[in-house]
C-alpha cells in the first residue's frame, strides 16, 4: 500500500484543529463574546476566522487526490458506516442519559448521512456519487477553459455574495453548492498548478495577515461604530475572497512542503475524521460545549481564555483520536476482511 505524503496528512491534522476551534468559539463562547472586554473579543474572533477554511482545505484534499481516480465503492461504504456507527453510538448514549428522545431526533440518528446530521458528510456524499461523471468533464478541459470555469464560479458564489453582504446565501449559495466549487478549484490545483514554495508562503502570510487585520481593525473601529463590530468576522465564512485566497494558498503551501513520511503525522491525521463525527455530532456537542466547557469561565482575563481555548480544543483532539483506534479502527479492520465492496 502506497504510503500517505506526510505533508497533507500535516494540513489534514492543522485544518481539524481548524475546524474545532471554531466550534469552540460558535458553540462553547459565542452568548460570552458580547460580555467580555474588547482583547477578549478580538482574541475569540480571531481564532475562530479559520473553521470555515479548514473545511475548504479538506475539500481541497479530497479533490487534489480524487480528481484522477476512479469511484470507490469501498471509499464509499465505509464512509457511510463510519458516520452511522459514530451516530449510533451518541443515539444509544443519549438515550441512556436522556431516558426519551424526539422521534425525529432518533429518525436523524439513525440515518444521518439522509438526514443531514453531519452537513459535511451529507454534501461530501452527493460529491462523491457525482464525482465520477464530474471528473470525466474536469479532465477534458484545457487551462484556458478550466480557468474560466473557475473565475465564473468564484464570480457567482464569490465575489458577487461577498460584496453584496450576503456571503451565506446571495445568488442561492448554498454549502452544497460551494463544496462543488472548491472540489472544481482542487482538480484545476492537481492539473495545473506551477505555483512554488515561495510564492505559495508568501500568498499564505499575506492571506491570514489580511484576514486578521479585518477583524482587529473592525473591532476597533466598531468601539464606536457598533454595527461595524457586529460584522467583525464577515470575512470568515467559507466563500468571502478572503478565507478563499487564504484556503489555496495554504493547500498550495502544503503541497509544496517536503518532509517525506513522518509516521506519528500520519498516525495522528488518520483519526481527523472521528475527531469531528465525534465532536459534531449533535448529542455530544450539547454536551461538550454548554456543560463540560462553556460557562467554566464566565470572568476570566485574556490569559484564561487563550490557556482554555488550547486545552479544550487539544483536548477534544486526543479524545477524538482515543475513540478512532480504540472503536472504529477494529471496526472498521473487520469491515475490510470480511466484506467485499471493490
């Protein structure tokens, strides 16, 4: 078995942690923002401007290296499984803590990919099934037509939404939608890419640099502008020119990076999907972010927060990973042996 590029499977950890963050600020801290002091705020914005772009690089990833291969049925299943076993396990723990649960609450639980439990896993699968008739068209195109596929779709979901202050559902963008733009912008990156190590550092620097002087700049001028601090982190969701510029070039930074194969990397980034099934599931979630870690800190300083918010989100991490080889790695070993999909 070809071994996985330590490189990515690096980006793979990053971008969870990413994402988990995030989470930690919308979900654990989001009613606190307005109650704390203006460093306090500007830190929690901040840290939370990189979730959506952790989705991105994963899109990214899936499409730089599916892109050129063929549909796999057995990629597919497990998949699925992966995501049902983990909701199932949450469903049966919830009823066990909880004693009644909603009809439709369980209905979710039991077919989640259906029923949108995950919406990265439900939108991934819809990519996946049309991925085979997608890439039979992507391949076909020269780099003159693929570029201009590109910037019509960034134009579309992009840069009209961005600059019409409606980033979240101008010309009906939807996260569907936008996961098929950024598989399209990964293929063309596969293909075509002849962008260096030095250029991609110095788009990537450029990029969050930007990225953060937006929410310090509009936190402080919003001191006495309110609505403009409202809108601190605009530029944070999934389609604004920012968080796309800075989602290539920090996969083009990663491509880029030659650190040949690191096993504890790759050992670490394998359980990045379980990290997140576990996290986002809805029953832990509740769980985790308004009893275990939001509300412990209500008065905390700057120094609190930043000490919590690391340890809460490594946390989560390490026990993400504690489930994936623990739970789902034997699973998912006896799935492989004793099921044919291929």
């Amino acid at each position: 078995m070809k071994q996985r590029q330590s490189n990515i499977e690096l980006l793979r950890i990053i971008s969870m942690l990413m994402i988990v963050t995030y989470h930690y600020v919308i979900h654990g801290y989001y009613e606190l923002i307005g109650a704390t002091h203006l460093a306090e705020k500007i830190y929690f914005d901040a840290i939370s401007m990189f979730g959506k772009i952790g989705v991105n690089l994963f899109v990214l990833i899936s499409a730089y290296f599916g892109i050129d291969r063929p549909f796999s049925k057995k990629n597919f299943v497990l998949t699925i499984l992966h995501t049902d076993i983990f909701s199932w396990i949450a469903l049966i723990l919830a009823i066990s803590c909880l004693g009644t649960l909603k009809f439709r609450a369980i209905l979710a639980a039991v077919f989640p990919v259906v029923f949108n439990e995950y919406w990265y896993v439900t939108a991934w699968i819809v990519v996946y099934i049309l991925s085979p008739w997608l890439n039979q068209f992507l391949v076909k195109l020269d780099r003159s037509e693929y570029r201009r596929l590109i910037m019509t779709l960034l134009v579309l979901w992009c840069v009209i939404p961005c600059f019409t202050y409606q980033s979240v559902n101008g010309m009906n963008w939807s996260q569907q939608i936008w996961m098929f733009v950024m598989y399209i912008v990964g293929g063309a990156i596969k293909r075509f890419n002849s962008c260096g190590l030095k250029v991609s550092l110095i788009g990537s620097g450029l990029s969050v640099a930007l990225l953060l002087a937006s929410v310090l700049i509009m936190n402080i001028v919003g001191v006495r502008f309110p609505v403009i601090q409202l809108n601190a982190t605009y530029f944070r969701w999934s389609n604004s020119l920012l968080a796309v510029s800075t989602s290539i070039f920090i996969f083009l930074l990663f491509i880029n990076l030659n650190i040949g194969y690191r096993k504890s990397i790759n050992c670490l980034a394998a359980g990045a999907f379980s990290v997140y099934l576990f996290h986002e599931n809805p029953f832990i979630s509740e769980v985790l972010w308004m009893n275990l870690f939001s509300r412990i800190l209500k008065n905390g300083n700057l120094e609190i927060y930043v000490l919590h918010s690391i340890i809460s989100v490594l946390f989560i991490y390490v026990f993400g990973l504690l489930i994936h080889y623990t739970i789902w790695r034997p699973i998912n070993r006896c799935l492989i042996k004793y099921i044919r999909m291929d």
